[in-house]
C-alpha cells in the first residue's frame, strides 16, 4: 500500500547496548506481511520542486509491490508533506513515529527539515535512512549512528569546485551566494578547505538568502557588482532558476558554477530558459535522462519503462525523478540483504556496511560504499558543462572524502 497525504494526489556504527538479534516481530511496523516506512517531502511551499523525488519513493514502491515485495512483505510507504518547514517536518516525524509507527524513515528531503528531527529520531534508535541531502552533518555515526545520508556530500563538492576554478584561473575573484541554513553553509566550508589563507584574496563577495526570499535578483545584482569573474551558487531549484535568469539578464559572464542539487532540466533549466546557463558548471552523479547519450544505456532504458508505466504524466527531464528512482532502488538492495530480518538494527548494520554497488541510473565508475565507520553514501562525481540542450560531462570521475 502506498499513502501519500496532505497535497499529494493520486560501534562507532551503532551502540554497543544496541542488539542485532532482534526479531522483526518486535519492530514496529514489520508485520509477517507488510514494512511500514515513512517519509516527509516538501509537495507545497518554497522547495515543492523536489516532490518529484517523493512521487518517484512512491511509483518505485508499488512496482515493488507488484512483483511481490520483499520476503514476503509489501511497502507500506506513508510520504507526509512537511512544506520545507523544519516546525511542519517535527510534527509530520513524529505522526509517522508515534502514531503511524513507522519501521525506518527513508529518503526524507531537505537539510534544515532532516537536522530538526536527526536528535529525536537518534534517541527513539529510529533510522533516519538514506536522507536526501548531501549535508556532510549526515555522516556522524559517532554522534548520530541512526541517520545516514545518499547525495554526495556538497562540501565535497564545493572543493571539486574550487580546485576546477583555480585551475582554469588561478587569480580568479570568486563571488558565493548560497543559502543561509546547513544546505548552504557547507559551500563556503568547501571552498575555504581549498583556499585556505587564500580565502580574503580569492573571494570577493559571499552573501547568503532566505528560503523565505520572494526573490534572489538583489542578491545577485549585488555579487555581479562586486567585480567577481566566478560565482558558485548553492541554490534550491526556485532561487536557482531565478539566479540563472538575472546572471543572463545583467550581461555577467562569469565561470559559473551550481549546486548539482539544482541543475534539472526540467525543474531549473527550462523555467530558467536553457539558453540563459550555456557554459554553467556542475557536478554529477546520476545519469541525465534528458541526454540522448543514454538512449542506448540499459539502466536508463529501465528507468524510462519505470516512469512510462508508473509516472506517465510525469516530465522525464525533471532529473529529480532520477534521484528517488536511484535511492529507492537502493532501499530495495539493503531490504534484500536483511534476508528476512527487517528489525531496525539489522536495517542500520545492512546499510552501514554496502560495497561497490551498482545502481541502474548511477553513472559508470561512482557506486555506493559505506561502513561502519564511514556514512558518505556516495562519494564521487562527475563535472559536467550545460550546451543549451544537454549536460556535456568532461575529465574523469572525482571521489572525494569531505572535511
């Protein structure tokens, strides 16, 4: 069964006190029949762009269902909707805890909304699996060895970032607008990592927004005016868009990089106009499925029989729908590998120990990879220049390992 409410239609690892004997009978939300998973998504407010990742949980899910589930057991995925507001996300989380009792809350998304609940989840020994931000706050199994995260950690990235940007010009002026929560205060953490000393002389302007901002046009008028020749953008898909179109409408031409968290076709580039990001600069991780160099590819020729079967309305382009293919996909793997035994702990040691697995839509050369001891899902990533019609990957995959 599949329940989407509110707007959405149609050691270091874990505690030495914590047992992995534990039956799945005494879990709540594993029956003989059934796994109850939760998840809240933004389907309203300032980030309901990345509900696609949610529809695609839910579409994923009920093609599980169809072909019997796993062990015996149909998904029962109840996706909540928080409105991108850490406040909404407390209340939703705990519905799904307390009153829905939910076995494990999976690819919850959003920064500020997942650190809201990370210490409650912790405590109740909840797992908080596979969450859909690269915040490096979700790699800590010593403090919070019950929630690890999927994306690429985006301090990471903003080091591939910056050693791209010295490279190309080493006596660049560097202008960073990002957004004033975690999600965005891990950019200029990465690129300080890189610069160093160099901080002050390299980076000429570095100002924040609001997700709660009508706008960002004041913002990016104010960096274009500060002399910057590249700017780094760690923007949701809204406030992206809306910097892609004002960069293109005050005639600036800097070395332009943006958060891979915002770089859909369908969600950012399109509303953007595809012509105004010619030349921008992102990382990736997953295939585009909007990019005909995939057409032949056997992974993206199954997801897009997924997507025509059980989302045939949906924008293919929008490559958010590639993410909750990919992380759910990745929940299935883990399930399996609990051969039955579906008690929180089990899930946690099953996830917590993955090696040089392979998903349909990842790119070839990155797979997944955690231990006990290290939660950084996916580690590596692929440049890629935006043409006006497709992502042109170039150079080799980069793994890196966040700060």
């Amino acid at each position: 069964m599949i329940t989407r409410r509110a707007t959405l239609a149609g050691a270091a690892a874990l505690p030495a006190a914590v047992s992995f004997g534990a039956r799945a009978a005494d879990t709540p939300g594993v029956t003989a029949t059934e796994i109850k998973i939760g998840n809240t998504m933004p389907y309203s407010g300032p980030a309901s762009s990345y509900s696609s990742v949610g529809k695609a949980d839910a579409a994923f899910f009920q093609w599980l269902n169809e072909q019997g589930g796993v062990a015996g057991r149909k998904i029962n995925f109840i996706s909540l909707d928080d409105g991108y507001s850490p406040p909404r996300t407390v209340e939703q989380t705990r519905r799904l805890v307390e009153q829905d009792q939910v076995a494990f809350v999976f690819d919850a998304l959003g920064t500020p909304t997942n650190s809201a609940v990370q210490r409650y989840l912790n405590q109740r020994r909840v797992p908080q699996l596979f969450v859909n931000t690269g915040a490096d706050k979700w790699a800590d199994p010593e403090h919070f060895p019950w929630t690890i995260g999927f994306l690429p950690s985006y301090r990471t990235e903003a080091q591939i970032y910056a050693k791209h940007m010295l490279r190309e010009n080493p006596n660049a002026r560097l202008a960073v607008l990002y957004q004033n929560d975690d999600f965005g205060k891990d950019y200029p953490a990465g690129v300080r990592d890189v610069l160093g000393r160099d901080w002050d002389k390299r980076v000429v302007r570095a100002i924040t927004y609001e997700v709660t901002d009508p706008t960002i046009d004041s913002q990016v008028a104010d960096l274009h005016a500060s002399g910057a020749d590249t700017l780094l953008v760690a923007a949701v898909p809204k406030f992206a868009a809306q910097a892609i179109r004002k960069v293109h409408d005050l005639g600036w031409k800097p070395l332009f990089f943006m958060t891979n968290v915002s770089i859909s076709v369908g969600s950012v580039l399109r509303p953007a106009g595809p012509e105004n990001a010619v030349g921008m600069i992102s990382g990736q991780f997953c295939k585009d499925a909007a990019d005909p160099a995939w057409d032949d590819d056997a992974g993206m020729r199954q997801f897009k029989a997924f997507m025509a079967k059980y989302l045939s309305s949906a924008d293919i382009t929008d490559g958010l729908y590639v993410w909750g293919y990919a992380v759910s996909y990745l929940l299935w793997k883990v399930l399996e590998r609990c051969n039955g035994g579906f008690s929180r702990e089990n899930v946690m040691r099953q996830a917590t120990n993955l090696k040089n697995l392979e998903l349909p839509v990842l790119l070839p050369g990155v797979t997944v990879n955690t231990s006990p001891t290290d939660y950084h899902t996916i580690r590596a990533m692929q440049l890629a220049r935006w043409d006006g019609r497709s992502w042109v990957r170039f150079g080799e995959v980069i793994e890196g390992v966040a700060t």
